[in-house]
C-alpha cells in the first residue's frame, strides 16, 4: 500500500506519517524543505519520541520523500499510483498543493479506477472539502466526473500537540502520547480499507468541533492570558493554578454549547475537558506561548475557535464572557515577530478597539458579544 503525503514537518512526521508507517503504508513525503527530502530519501526511516515519563522512541520505517519544487513529475506520478493522498501542510498552503494533486489524479484516472483518498489533516473545518475544491477547479468536465466515481475527499479532524523544536538528528520529532484522528467514513468509497489507529465516524461535525471548541480553544486562552503575564511557555502559564481555572472556565462555555448542541454526555465531556487540561501542563513538553497563540486574526475570525463558540452561546442563552475575555486577551497579544500580532496593534493605534473587533471579528458593535469583550478588554489592559 503506498501513501503520499504532503507536508514533512513535525505534525507529518510525528503523526501522520507515523500512523499509516504503522499501518504497513509506503510513506512518501512531499515536502520543499531540501535538507527533510533529502534525509528522508537516504535514511528511510526518522525517530519519533514520545513526551511521556519514559520517553520511548519509536522508528518510522518504510518512508522516503520527494521535492515538490524540484520533482513535481515524480510527484505526480506517485499520486497516480498511490492508495491515499494525506496532507498536514496548513490550510493557507492548500491551494499551492492543489495543482500537483489534480495532475496526479488525471494521470491516475487516465488509466485506472482504483479508488483514491485525498484527506486535508489540517486545522480546520472541512479541510478535505476546501482541498476538494481547490482540485476540482483545476479538472476538466469529463475528469471531475471520472474522479466522482472513484475519488473520495473524506473531511477529518486531527489533534496531537507537537510543540516547535530543534534537534541534533533533523528528523528527530517529540510528540505527546495522546492523539486522535478521525475520519467522516460517510464520505469514504464502499469498500474502504481502515486504517489502523483512525476513528470512523458517520458524522464528522461534533468531532470537529468538540476538538477546535476544546483543544484549540484552551490551547491558545492559555497562551494569551499567559502572555499577559509574562510566561513564556504554556507549560509554565499551566502551572500557575489561577490562570488555569480561567482556562477551565472558558472550557466549561464551549462545553455547554456541545453538549446542548451535539449531545454529548456531559460526565463525559468535562472528563475531556481535565484531560486536555493536563494535555497543556505535560512537563515533558516545552511549548512557547508565542508558538499557540500565534495568528491571532486567524484565530478571531468569525468561523474560528473564540468567535464561533461565543455566538453560538449566546444564540442558546449561554454564558460567553469566559470566552470574550480570551477574546480580549487575543486584542493584547503584542508579539513582534508575530505578523498577525503587529497588525492587530497596528489596526488598534489606527482605528481603535472597538472597530478593529468589529474589523476581525464580524461583530457589530451593539451585539452583546462584541460588548462583552470591550468590558473584559478594559479589565486586562
């Protein structure tokens, strides 16, 4: 069985790449980084070590890799021969992979109906669609109509925390012992081969959001309430036992709307929710508060881990202010190298608060969320 995936940094290695190796997949990596090509290809095989007490490593075997700027004919030859298409590059870097995907595809359909898998493991929701798309408007009438038959982009939501980090070995990854893949078998071609350590579920949505509602959630209100004060990483802002009763809070409020809204159990949701609160704490791990808070636009955008659950709570008459103030802490994250960051205080000193929220968020100023985060905003700053 052989796999193509897209992306060969830490979350490619150290998760992706590491299930379908395990799996029994070939593994070939694309990627534009020469010095991970070019180890890939001579080495075969990359650690991967767990941050746990016992720090076991494993070894990825069975993988190689190809450059997507130098060896785009070698790359579009291997998707046409390939069982899956994987990809865990970022969802803004999508479109650059699309045209690669969709020439390996004609290739593919020119000659053979063997299913193919095309899943986006990205951050986002519905990352296999937006992938789908990107590819489609790159095929021809007649190709997209073949690749219907016989081409699945099956959405998936993905979560392992795999922090920055630089080692001796440059394919050396450290990543956290838990993880979770899952998998909108709805969408999947009949007839699948399921991959080992993959959850299949026949509704993708509850997933999804549970994991951006909770993991991201937390991950990036831990990281800017510890910026404003003065942590450097999130294992130390965890540590500080006040700052992670706030970050309950918030996790408690997007808690409420799944469960209200998806019906998960409710016992078992806040057993999730001290789970990836220990998730954030693990020792072993060192992750920079810059790091998870990065991109703070991205993040208040109107579709995204803040907004998006502070509306849909106050649409079900829910507490929200828990999630308004990390919303406000978002406004105060002042990180020079971080682009985002600088526009956002760029758009603060041009325009003033209140309209830059209304600018990033799509908040008017008269709704109530939008007014409860210049309330918490005054009470940070």
């Amino acid at each position: 069985m052989k796999a193509v995936h897209f992306g060969a940094g830490n979350i490619g290695r150290g998760f992706i790449g590491l299930l379908l190796s395990q799996a029994g997949y070939e593994v070939c990596f694309v990627d534009v980084n020469e010095a991970f090509v070019s180890q890939l290809k001579l080495r075969g095989e990359y650690p991967v070590t767990l941050a746990s007490e016992g720090q076991e490593t494993v070894t990825v075997t069975n993988v190689t890799a190809l450059s997507s700027a130098t060896q785009a004919e070698e790359v579009i030859a291997a998707i046409a021969e390939a069982d899956i298409v994987t990809t865990a590059v970022g969802v803004s870097i999508l479109k650059h992979i699309a045209g690669a995907i969709a020439q390996g595809i004609s290739k593919r359909l020119a000659v053979s109906s063997d299913p193919l898998h095309v899943i986006a493991c990205e951050n986002a929701i519905g990352g296999s669609a937006q992938l789908k798309e990107l590819v489609y408007a790159q095929l021809d009438e007649e190709t997209r109509s073949k690749a219907e038959a016989s081409v699945a982009f099956p959405n998936a939501a993905v979560d392992r925390i795999v922090p920055l980090q630089q080692h001796e070995d440059v394919l050396k990854v450290v990543v956290e012992p838990f993880y979770e893949w899952v998998v909108d078998s709805s969408q999947m071609i009949p007839g699948y081969t399921p991959i080992e350590g993959v959850h299949y579920v026949d509704n993708l949505e509850p997933y999804i959001e549970r994991k951006l509602f909770t993991v991201n959630t937390g991950h990036c209100s831990a990281a800017y309430l510890g910026f404003l004060r003065g942590y450097e990483t999130i294992q130390q802002a965890m540590a500080d036992e006040e700052l992670t009763s706030l970050v309950r809070e918030v996790l408690m409020e997007t808690g409420a709307v799944l469960v209200s809204k998806h019906g998960f159990d409710q016992a078992e949701h806040t057993k999730y929710i001290e789970k990836n609160l220990e998730r954030f704490r693990n020792p072993s791990l060192t992750d920079e508060v810059s790091r998870v808070g990065r991109s703070p636009i991205r993040k208040l955008s109107p579709n995204d881990r803040l907004v998006s659950p502070a509306l849909q709570a106050y649409d079900l008459g829910l507490s929200y202010s828990a999630l308004t103030r990390s919303m406000a802490a978002a406004l105060l994250f002042n990180v020079q190298d971080d682009p985002e960051a600088v526009e956002l205080q760029a758009s603060i000193a041009d325009i003033g608060v209140e309209a830059t929220v209304t600018k990033y968020t799509g908040l008017a100023a008269d709704h109530e969320v939008h007014k409860s985060v210049m309330v918490e905003y005054n009470k940070l700053k």
